[in-house]
C-alpha cells in the first residue's frame, strides 16, 4: 500500500507514508467521519524541512508507526544539524473519537543540540464523494478559527446547516501558534536525550460541547483491552502451515478493526479507505464469513441492517417496502438529498442474502429470540422478493436502475460492463442474475425450516413450494447445454446472457443445483478457463469481455472465491477446496502484511507473481473474512442447532499436518476439533463438545 490506514468505530485516518496529508493529494488523504473530511492537511517539519522516511509500518491494524530522521542542515554560519542526528517516532491510534499522535524525537549527535518541530495543520469538510471527485454540489463554508489555550479549532456550517468542527490540542507548550493551523515547538536535547509530545485531534459534529478527552496512557490501555477481549472472544486457530496461520490471525484482526457500531450492535462496514459505512451486501457476507469465529457479529448486522430497511416506494432512492439497504452515507450531500445515498436501495441481492445470513445465523446459535424479534422484517422481505424484485411475475428475481444518480448493475459485479453477452454487448435491464435466483432458494427454504420450529407450517410450506418451483425454472432458463454450466444473467429478452463466470459458482452454497450439474459447475471453476493458479476467475479466459485486468471481468476477487468454496465444501468437493485455498493462500504471499485484498488482476502465473490491482480497498472486510472461510472449508463445518447436529468433513491441505480449532461457538455450546495427518491418512478428534449437537463426521 502506498497509505496508512488505521480505524477505530466511525473514525478513520488515511496518511501517506511519512504520515503526512499534503494538500490536494490525489488519493483523498484525510481523517474521516460521517463520510466528512475532518482534517486535510497534515505536515510535520524539523527546521522547516522535510524528514527523510526511515520506515512505515502498520502491521497492527489499531496502530501506526513511522521513523524519521533529519536531512544535513547547514546556513552560512556553518553547521545548523548533522545528518541522522534526530530520532522522529510517529505513533498513532485512535479510541473514543480522538485520533492520538504521539511524537518523540531523540537526539543522536554527540554533543547537545537544538532544533524545532513544525505541524502545518488545515480542514477542508469536503464530502466524500466530493473528494473522490464523484460529485459536485451545493456545500457549505469555513466559519473561522478559535485558539485557546494548547489548541486551537477549525469551524465549518453545512448546506444541511449541521455544524461541523475539528478541535487540536496537545500536551506540550509550544513557542508559537497561528489561527492558520501552524504550531511550532522547540527542542534543546542532550546526547540521547528524548522527549515525546502528543496531539490529539477530535471531529465534532452539532452543537455537542467538546467531550473530555481521556489521557493519551490510559487510552492506549483501553484500545489494548478491547483487542485482547476480542481475540478472547473468537475462535482459535493453530495449523502447522505458516502461511494460513498468518492469512486466519490477519483476517481476525482484520475484521476487528472493519467493527463499526450504530447503536444496533457490531458488524463489519465494507472497507477501507472509502468504504468505512454500512453497506448491505458486503456487510451480509463477511459476516456470513465470520459466523464460525463470532456469531455476534451476524446478529449487529442484522439488526443494523433491519433498522434500515425500505418503508416506501422512493425511485429516488430505488427503495421499495422490505428492501435491505445497498449503502448508507453521512455527508451534506448526502443529508440534504444531492446524492440518493441517505440509504441507497440499488441492489438485488442484499434482501436474499439478509434472510440468508439469518437463516444460517440460527443454525450456527439456535437463536430463535432473533426470528421472533426480526418478525416482521422478514416478511417485508419475502414480500419484497416476490413484489418488487419479481415484478413481472416470471419467478425470478431482476433489478432495474430508477434512480438518475444511482447504479445501474445492482449485483455484486456492480459496474457497468460487468454483464456482458458472449458476442460482447452489454445486457440490457431488467437482468435476472443467476447467484441471485441461488441466494432466493437458500433464503426461502432457511426461512421455512425457522417457520417451522415457531409452528407457522402452512406459511414454512409455501415457500418450500415456492422455492421448488424457482428450482425447476432456474435449470430450464439458465442452463447451457453447450458449455455444460449456467448463464450468468437473463437479460430483459429473457435471453441468456451465456459468458462463462463465477456468479454460477455461488449457486453451489445454497443446495438448489442436482449433484450432476453441480459437479459441472465445479469443474468449469477449476479448470485452465476460470482458475488462474491464485484463484476463480470472476470471467473465464477467452471470452469476449474478458480483460485480467477489469473491475470484474477477469480479476479475481477473494470474497468471491469464499463463497464459492461454502459451496464446494458443503457438497464434498474436498481436493477442488484445496485447490482454491492453496491458490489463494499463494497470492496473499504478494501482498503487504499477509493480507488478501478487495480483488487483484486476473493473470495467471506466467506473469509471476499476482499482479495488483490499482485502487483496490485494504483492509476490505469480505476479503479480510475469507481466511476464516478456509477454516470452516477444510473442516467442512456445518451445524444446524434446528437439529442439533453438527456436520463435519475434515481435510487438510498437501502442506499441514495439523489444524486445530478451537472453542467454536455453536447453540450454546462450544465445539473444538483437532485434524491430523499421520501415514498419510486424516484423524479427527473432538476435544471439546459442550454443544449437546451429535457430531456426524463424513
């Protein structure tokens, strides 16, 4: 990564490497909340000029740190500051709202010396779809600068007339402060003489009056216990292979920092930089891919998710009555109604895939409570799948775009030439995808199997009869005897839109597909076409819109691949699942930190090494989450609390011999299994089992 990004709750800080924010950077460089801009310009000087980059590192992903030193200083009088004489650490974290920066310079030189520290601060409020330059729109102004005593703030009003603020303040008398954002302190070291300053710089939005700030110490100590309650929280992982464990421990921590929580409970916003916000799909799916580590996150994003669900009919918004939001944003642009996204409505399959996160949540827990408390919720979304998203009648679901300033492809392949035919035209709206037909059939029967447990029998074998009839119609409008696999989409002619891709493969998880074309879809996925050697595909190889080098025509997109393996797992395909994780688990080897990003092209390995894509997001939350999917993959770990059993098919990959796991939250118990490789063949042992589920081992 050519940034820094550290985030806790709604507060993020993107820097470049030095820790710095120039003016005008072209990657929106800033600290961020309520998708506002809080600071714009961050510069650290000693005497005036640029330190030199010793190291930068954010290997925690609560904290950063970076090295300086000073260049050769020198004026007419002779000798100002030998080169490498100062020491600069710049660490920072963020907890309660407040980012902290802890700077401590040391001196090196033999003899005392005398030097200052300079920090040219500014904040620009701006929007950020402004910043990202997607939009433009009515804004409003800087109202001033106020200093007081150790800190000064910047003030801002609005177009939505809330009233914004960024207060700085530090613990250190400085030699000079200007209303412009410039502070500047001095420093009289001895030998190996060091003293340590800190900022502390605080968004605020409203009229609220400034909060106390906790003590730099005691708000370390507090971030520290809330990561040691978390990993005290999760499931453990110990794999004699390196490299997984380092993917699994990242991903944990990934996922962790990705924690936002709106009053309804944790869940994981999409990504960061630019996706630190609720968002429907992306949020469903990582927590689909958290549940075997901590169930609690799938039960903030539901609650999260419902709280926001559609009320009325807004083409503004492409809202309608029981639809899960796409995306929510907090901007002026966005509360005063200049962009739709105050939630945005613009996807098909965030309401599927809600009833399907819920459905699996409860296997996992045996929470029926939550299917009492989300009641209505689920109806509206059933109603929603069979009202608005089906409004032809034909039985499948489709979208179609209505708001101006909205997206027009409202899958997870979102832009605009993701939905192409074989001869190279793009489809045409209203387009039936088909994992989407998938996420229905999994929702629906999920929803029927907890109907029946709350005695609601003739409503649970409705939607079984409804989810057979989907069944029947998905194999005889998206098949391609041809190919041997399923067309991606339907288009408005309800033609098949027959490029070979990944979203077929998506279909596996949900059980609606016979074991013959299941295995088709299986080895169509593996082969030459689609798996480059570090992954699925999201298009296949020597298609028309194939390009390895495409949003999502070719990439390969690690969120993707996890829920492709969900499915495989689920059905045995046990060596195909070591093929993809072992892919993957190469391509992280290329990647800063040991982590998977948002996508990466699509080349295989006759370029060498996984080629990056330019502006993908990390951490990203679904990627981050699909690490945890391999554990739950090679275990082949599937309970069902409804019938108090747990299903598991153990297998390890060519490189381990070991993969133990332990404490996995399952009713109201927990599970942990310990996989071996010995002569060749794999031991299963149950260490732990207070779940009371009998354990079926394949």
């Amino acid at each position: 990564m050519d940034y820094r990004v550290i985030k806790e709750n709604d507060l993020f800080f993107l820097t470049d490497t030095k820790g710095n924010i120039p003016e005008n950077h072209y990657y929106g460089l800033g600290l961020y909340t309520k998708d506002t801009r809080f600071l714009s310009k961050l510069d650290l000087k000693i005497n005036g000029e640029e330190p030199i980059l010793l190291s930068s590192s954010a290997t925690e992903n609560y904290m950063a740190e970076v090295l300086l030193t000073n260049p050769h200083m020198e004026n007419e009088a002779g000798l100002v500051l030998w080169r490498e004489s100062v020491e600069i650490e710049r660490t920072r974290f963020i907890y309660d709202d407040v980012l902290y920066e802890s700077i401590k310079v040391k001196n090196y030189f033999p003899k005392p010396i005398s030097f200052n520290i300079s920090l040219h601060m500014d904040v620009d409020f701006a929007d950020m779809f402004i910043v990202r330059g997607f939009q433009t729109g009515n804004i409003g102004h800087r109202t001033g600068q106020t200093i007081e005593d150790r800190a000064f703030s910047y003030h801002y009003i609005g177009a939505d007339e809330v009233k914004r603020s960024t207060k700085v303040s530090w613990d250190k008398d400085a030699k000079n402060v200007s209303d412009q954002g410039d502070i500047l302190f001095e420093f009289h070291l001895d030998h190996e003489e060091e003293e340590t300053f800190t900022l502390m710089i605080q968004p605020q939005i409203g009229e609220d009056e400034d909060k106390e700030i906790i003590p730099h110490d005691q708000a370390v100590r507090l971030l520290e216990d809330s990561y040691k309650q978390w990993n005290g929280k999760v499931t453990k992982v110990e794999t004699d292979y390196q490299p997984l464990q380092r993917l699994v421990e990242r991903g944990i921590g990934d996922i962790r920092v990705l924690l936002t929580d709106l009053g309804y409970g944790q869940f994981p916003v999409a990504g960061l930089p630019w996706f630190g916000v609720p968002f429907g799909r992306d949020s469903l799916i990582a927590s689909l891919q958290t549940l075997p580590f901590y169930p609690e996150v799938a039960k903030g994003t539901l609650f999260t998710l419902a709280e926001k669900q559609g009320k009325n009919i807004d083409p503004f918004r492409d809202e309608q009555p029981g639809k899960i939001m796409h995306e929510i944003r907090f901007g002026e642009l966005a509360e005063t109604g200049q962009i739709p996204f105050a939630p945005y409505y613009g996807t098909v399959d965030a309401t599927p895939l809600f009833l399907v996160l819920l459905t699996e949540y409860v296997k996992w827990t045996g929470d029926l409570e939550i299917v009492k408390q989300l009641h209505e919720n689920i109806y509206a979304a059933l109603n929603w799948i069979d009202q608005y998203g089906d409004r032809d009648g034909d039985g499948f679901v489709e979208y179609y775009q209505e708001a101006s300033k909205g997206i027009a492809n409202q899958g997870w392949k979102d832009s605009g030439d993701s939905i192409v035919h074989r001869n190279g035209d793009y489809a045409e709206a209203p387009i039936a995808l088909s994992e989407v037909q998938g996420y229905v059939y999994h929702a629906k029967m999920g929803v029927a199997s907890l109907l029946d447990k709350l005695g609601e029998d003739d409503k649970a074998l409705k939607l079984r009869t409804e989810a057979e009839q989907l069944k029947a119609k998905f194999e005889q409008s998206f098949w391609m005897n041809d190919t041997q696999f399923y067309a991606i989409a339907l288009d408005k002619k309800k033609e098949q839109v027959g490029t070979i891709t990944s979203n077929p493969g998506h279909v596996l998880f949900s059980g609606m597909l016979s074991e013959e074309r299941a295995e088709a879809v299986v080895e169509t996925l593996v082969s030459d076409k689609m798996f480059s050697g570090y992954g699925i595909r999201t298009m296949g190889a020597g298609e028309s819109g194939y390009n390895p080098m495409s949003y999502h025509d070719g990439s390969i997109w690690p969120h993707d691949n996890s829920m492709i393996l969900l499915g495989m797992s689920k059905l045995g395909y046990k060596q195909d699942v070591n093929v993809v994780i072992e892919g993957l688990i190469k391509a992280a080897d290329a990647f800063e930190y040991d982590r998977l990003p948002e996508l990466f092209c699509g080349y295989g390995k006759e370029r060498g090494e996984p080629v990056k894509y330019p502006v993908a997001c990390s951490p990203q939350a679904w990627a981050a989450g699909t690490p945890l999917v391999f554990i739950q993959s090679l275990l082949g770990l599937f309970p069902d609390s409804l019938q108090q059993q747990i299903h598991l098919a153990p297998n390890l990959l060519d490189k381990m011999d070991l993969l133990k796991v332990e404490d996995i939250s399952i009713g109201s118990g927990l599970l942990s299994v310990k996989v071996t490789r010995n002569d060749e063949r794999i031991h299963v042992e149950i260490e732990k089992n207070t779940t009371d589920f009998e354990v079926v081992i394949h």
